[in-house]
C-alpha cells in the first residue's frame, strides 16, 4: 500500500473509531498558562513598536517600498489580536471538538502545504518566495500565511490522540499498529517542510512535537534509541544536500576564529554584538543600533539579540525566566492529567514551545548553528503566534481536568494500569477516566 494510501486508512480508523471522552466536572483552569502568554505578548509589541520605524526605513531605502513607521507595530497587534482570539476560541470549544477532528486537521496542514507547493513550483502570485524558499501563501492587502503552521497544529491533535489510544491499548511498542503510522506522518509532513520549503528550523520542532510525545507515551528506551539515531542520519543527510546547511555547519564549527568579513559569519557576529552591546541594562527602548540595518532579521528571527540590545543581561534573564515559567506551567498541567490523549497533547505543545525558545536563543548565542525559527509570542510575525496561541489555548482548557496533586499517590493504587498513575479527579465521588 503507498504511503498516501496508509495515511487515509489510518485517518479513516480514528475518525471511525467510538473514543469515549471523560466526563468530570469543569475545575478552575491555570490562568498562569494565560498571565505568562500575555505578558510575552506583550513586550514582543514593545519591541516592534521600538524598532518598527527603523525596519521600516530600511525596507524603503533597500527596495524602495512605502512602509510608514507604524506599519509593523499596527500589523503585530492585529496579529496579536487574532492569536488572543485563537487563544480563547481553542479555551472555550470542547477539547471533544479537537479530538475527534484530529484527522481532519492534519489533512488541512497537509493540504494548504502541497497546495503551496504546487503554487511556486507553477511560479503563482499567490506563493510568497522569500530567501529561495516559498513557505508562504501571498494574501495581499491581509498579509502572509504559513500553512506549516496548520500542520504542526494538525500533527500535534492527531498524533496526540492517536498515540495515547495505543498507549490505552498498551501498543505504543507495536511496530506495525502504531511506529510505521507515526512514521508515516512525520515523512509526509518532512517533506513538505524541510525538503520542499527548505525550512529545517520548522522541521526541528515538528520532530520535537512527536519526540516529546513518544517520551511521555511510554515508548522503549531501545525503540526510542533506533529512532534518534535514525533522525540523525537524517538530519546530517539533509544538511549535506544543502550547502546554505552546510555553510551555517562550518560558520558554527568555527566559532569565533571566522575570517573577517566572511558574509556566512555576518549575521551571528552581529546578533552577538547586539547582545554585548546592551551590558547590563540595555540601552533602552528606541536605542538600538543593530536594527538600522546591520542585524538580518531584527524583527523576526533575531528579535532576542534586539531584546539583549535594548533590555541588556537584565532583561533576557526577566524573559528567559517568563518563556520558562510557561514551559513549566505545561509541565504540571501534562503531569496531573489522567487522559493519556490529552497528556500527549500538551506533551506536545511543550516540545512544539520548547523547541522554537531553545533553538531560536541557541542560535543567537552561538551555541547551535544560525536557523530560522521564532522566538514564540516575541517575533514578529502572525501564523507562528496565532497557532502557537491556540495550542496554549487549548493546554488552558486542559488544566480544567487536571488531577488535584494530593491525589496523584492515591490515584497509582487505584489505577495499577496506568504507566503515570492517574485515576480519579480532584473532586471525590467523580468517575474515573473512561478508557477506549
């Protein structure tokens, strides 16, 4: 059977499959998940409206475009208005909505990608071509979009579901019934990303996505071991057909020993500046040199080297600590679930988050090679903070189930089935969690 072919008997299954939801009450939901996102959100709008006049100036004066200086502060809080939007949308409709459309979802990511890709390869207006890569419909007077977005919310409903059912079944082991399907879904979903639009840094965290939901399922440590190294292998063999890739490989390698004015080390020598020259405590809000022109995507994916420029040590550590506060948020609401579905998927959007800070600050500092990737609700930019706040969204729904933690040791005795030991809710008398 052909892989496409796979893909639709194993999405008929789930939609086809009875997957009985829990039915206990509503408690109060970790409005921290919320706090945290908001405030992020918030200073990410302080720095474009700080820098949006100079990125705008130097569009002008480069291509002669006619952005006035308060057009990127304007498109980022319309972009921040819709992500609270999705926010509260992914909050408020029953998580039962998301699950059981899981096949749904992925199949709308992988659509609006191949679509993409037909567009440029047929040289469309529609598909926006940026750096050599088109990873973006073209939607005029209302901007960009970036369907792989769509795809790694997808990946992350449906593979959640449908690894926490074989983790019910106690086959998250099984070749054939649940790797090969998972499989299945990450080679598709690679294709479009890394092959196709050339985005590594995107392809990272959707293999993140399904690494931290594998981790948390269960998996074989042996099984978990044959699957890292076979993403390695991968992921040197991508590198290697790519020289931009291999470029970024060797710039990083050398470190600081590059050779004066070597154009690969130029922008993580200016990110580096950036950071060094804000000292202790910035050099305040409207100061910063490095986004006249000289740092590459200031208002993107370098947006936390502005940050250490403007902020200083200070105030990346305030930052560092906020980006983390929330992963932690994710981690204890996905700790005190009972429903493996629902574990899994915030396991998932911790590794989606996790992935996006580590690697975008990594990069900044020198510490990985230099990748695309954003920095979540600080970079400029609206699809990334639109999904990005729908998932968080729908872990601040999630935190409504949890199970109260002076439960949690009771809740392993009563439930000797479970791996992680979760069985009744906080509030006695209630059902315990219905198994598929």
């Amino acid at each position: 059977m052909s892989i496409g072919g796979r893909l639709m008997q194993l999405i008929g299954g789930m939609t086809r499959s009875n997957v009985r939801e829990d039915v206990n009450r509503r408690h109060r939901p970790d409005y921290r998940i919320a706090l945290y996102m908001g405030i992020l959100m918030l200073i990410g709008l302080i720095i474009i409206y700080s820098i949006g006049p100079q990125r705008a100036n130097v569009l002008n004066n480069a291509y002669g475009s006619n952005y006035s200086d308060t057009y990127f502060f304007a498109k980022q809080a319309v972009s921040l208005l819709m992500a609270l939007a999705a926010f509260g949308l992914a909050a408020a409709i029953p998580y039962s909505v998301f699950t059981r459309n899981g096949g749904k979802l992925l199949l709308a990511g992988l659509a609006a990608c191949a679509l993409l890709a037909l567009a440029g390869w047929a040289h469309l207006g529609i598909a926006q071509a940026s750096l050599g890569a088109v990873r973006w419909f073209n939607l005029g007077a209302l901007g960009s979009f970036q369907p792989a977005e769509v795809l790694k919310f997808g990946v992350l409903i449906f593979v959640g579901v449908f690894l926490g059912i074989k983790a019910q079944q106690g086959k998250v082991n099984d070749l054939h019934e649940t790797l090969i399907p998972i499989g299945v879904v990450m080679a598709l979903s690679m294709l479009f990303i890394i092959v196709i639009q050339k985005d590594l840094g995107t392809g990272v965290a959707l293999v993140s996505i399904i690494g931290s939901m594998l981790f948390v399922s269960g998996i074989n440590k042996k099984i978990g071991a044959y699957i890292l190294a076979g993403i390695l292998v991968v992921g040197v063999i991508l590198i290697a057909v790519a020289p931009h890739r291999i470029d970024r490989v060797v710039t990083f390698l050398q470190g600081d020993n590059t050779t004066a004015g070597d154009s690969n080390s130029y922008h993580i020598e200016h990110a580096k500046i950036a950071i060094g020259t804000g000292g202790l405590f910035g050099v305040g809000i409207g100061n910063s040199v490095q986004a006249t022109g000289y740092l590459p995507e200031a208002i993107n994916d370098s947006v936390f080297a502005i940050m250490g420029e403007i902020f200083g040590f200070v105030g990346l550590v305030a930052i560092i600590g906020l980006l983390t506060a929330l992963m932690h948020r994710l981690l204890i609401v996905m700790d005190h679930l009972g429903d493996m579905r629902l574990k899994l998927i915030v396991a998932g959007t911790f590794g989606w988050f996790g992935a996006h800070v580590i690697l975008n600050i990594a990069s900044m500092i020198g510490i990985f090679p230099l990748t695309g990737i954003t920095l979540p609700l600080l970079s400029f930019g609206g699809t990334s903070m639109i999904f990005i706040a729908a998932a968080l969204g729908l872990v601040f729904q999630l935190s409504r189930y949890t199970v109260h933690s002076s439960r949690l040791k009771e809740a392993q005795y009563e439930d000797s089935s479970s791996r992680r030991g979760v069985g009744r809710t906080r509030h006695a008398g209630r059902r315990r969690f219905e198994r598929n």
